[in-house]
C-alpha cells in the first residue's frame, strides 16, 4: 500500500537542512549579507535559477554541484530577503547567529502557512508538476520581482515583492521534495 504524502513534514524535513547550512555560514560569514539590497538578492537568486535550467537543458555539466544546492541557495537568499525587507539594509552586519535564525524561522512559518493555506485550496496540484516547470515559474517570479524593483516597488493590482519571494522558497521546497523523492 502506497503512504500518502505528508506534505507538512517533507516540508520542515527540507527547511531543517536549508536552516542547517544558513547557520553554519552565519558562524563562518556573520551576517555580512545583512549589506545587501534586495536587487542583489535578487540577482543571486535570479543565478541560481538560471544555474538550475542550465542543468536541466545541459548535457554536459562543468561545475560538481547539481540542482539540490542551488535550490537550497534559492530558499536561503529568498528568507534573507524577506528579513532585510522586515529589517533593512545595513552598513554593517549587526545580527549574530541566534537573532538571524530566530528570524529565518520567523519568515519561514509565514511562508509555510501560505503554502498550506493555497495547498489546500490547490489540492496539492504541485505534485503533478515536473522540477523544470518549479524552476520556470522561480524565474518567471523572479522577473516579476525584478520588474517591480525597477518600479521602484509600485504596483497597480500585484502582490508585493515578499509574496514573490514566499512563492520561490515554496517552490523550491517542492523542487527538492520531488528531488529526494526521485533519488529513493
């Protein structure tokens, strides 16, 4: 008999190892991200994502890191984000290592509770979709966000910037769920 998903728990299985490596780089780095503008984010983000397709479409790959790494990278600079759109930008890091996880997690329980709000509306529609088709929509958010910074943050009947990057983070979540699920 097949086990049905337990999206909650693969969800926090997944956040736990992206939680892990941010708090491993906050002992080695500090909060040195802390000086970076969300267009900077945006565009570590925007690498990532493009790093991704390339190994999708790519035979031949150059670099010894595959797609579960980058999309950690994603959920990681996306919950920065969303903590220097709380916070600001600084000239200099200011947060330790136990102040910046208390807001990683902070972040994180929003953006989970929006996925389980829309995965009950959508049915878990996100399991029938391919890695590539996660990754396209990641860039096409990213475009939007790009837009909208451009915009200097001003939309007309769009959702905000911190939406954008809540969807990355659940997107990527799905990504590297179908990730280990494939490697079973």
């Amino acid at each position: 008999m097949k086990q049905m998903p337990n999206t909650s728990q693969e969800y926090d299985a997944v956040i736990s190892i992206c939680r892990n490596l941010f708090e491993k780089k906050m002992s080695d780095y500090g909060s040195a991200w802390r000086i970076l503008r969300l267009p900077s984010l945006t565009d570590q983000i925007f690498i990532k994502a493009q790093r991704i397709r390339g190994l999708q479409q790519n035979a031949v790959q150059k670099v010894d890191e595959g797609e579960i790494s980058e999309f950690i990278g994603i959920i990681n600079y996306c919950v920065m984000a969303l903590i220097q759109i709380e916070k600001g930008v600084v000239e200099q890091p200011d947060l330790n290592t136990e102040e910046a996880t208390k807001l990683y997690t902070k972040k994180v329980t929003i953006t989970k509770q929006l996925m389980m709000d829309k995965n009950h509306d959508y049915g878990e529609a996100w399991r029938d979709m391919r890695v590539s088709s996660l990754t396209d929509l990641i860039l096409q958010k990213l475009l939007r966000v790009k837009q909208i910074e451009d915009n200097q943050g001003k939309t007309l009947v769009s959702e905000g910037i911190d939406a954008n990057y809540q969807d990355m983070i659940n997107y990527a979540v799905f990504a590297l769920i179908h990730l280990e699920a494939a490697s079973k």
